[in-house]
C-alpha cells in the first residue's frame, strides 16, 4: 500500500515536471515567433515559467531519487533556450534532454534506479 502511494506521488511529480517544462518551452517558441507585445511581456512569461519548472523540480530534486540528473539536464536545456532572448535555439537539444528524462522516469517508476541522484 505504502509503495503504491509512493509510486503515485513519484508519477504525479514527475508529470507535473514535465507540464512545467513544456509549458517553459512554448514560452521560448512563442518568444522567438515574436508572440508577446514587447520585451516585458516576454521576460514576465519566462519568469512565470521558470518559477513553475523550478518548483516541480525541487519535489524531484529534494528525495534526490530517480531522474535528478535528468531532470537538470532538461533545466540546463530550458535555460539555453531563453538565454539572453535566444533566436535561433537548439530545440532539437531540449527535445533528447526531456525524452531522456521520460525515459529514466519510467524506468525508476517500473523499479529500475537509473538516474540515482
């Protein structure tokens, strides 16, 4: 009983990483697709963003099991993408970093340790 809980609670917060971070990617798309009236608006919507990856992340990041390293790396990706306004970003980078991420979850979630901190 107590395992499944646990399970479910690992599932929901990796999920939720995961909404977080696309959400923070189609930010940077639609800043590069130049959606936002200005600048302002743009930065407001990559802080929002920001503040909703980094605390999915630190429920990932706090048990420090599982797909921690992942989960940086698709942190690391996300930053690159909305560094400094970033017009031509490496999306292709993003995309291996998060299925990298939704692979090690899944493996930790059927009771294998990839991605042990």
């Amino acid at each position: 009983m107590a395992s499944d809980i646990l399970y479910l609670a690992r599932r929901d917060a990796y999920a939720a990483f995961l909404t977080a971070a696309d959400a923070e990617s189609r930010v940077a798309w639609y800043r590069v697709e130049g959606r936002y009236a200005d600048e302002a608006e743009a930065l407001a919507a990559v802080d929002t963003a920001y503040v909703a990856t980094r605390a999915a992340f630190n429920v990932i990041d706090v048990e420090g099991v599982g797909p921690v390293k992942e989960a940086r790396a698709v942190l690391e990706r996300l930053a690159a993408l909305n560094r400094s306004g970033n017009r031509n970003p490496e999306w292709k980078d993003f995309k291996a970093s998060r299925e990298s991420f939704v692979e090690a979850a899944s493996a930790f979630l059927r009771g294998g340790e990839p991605g042990r901190g």
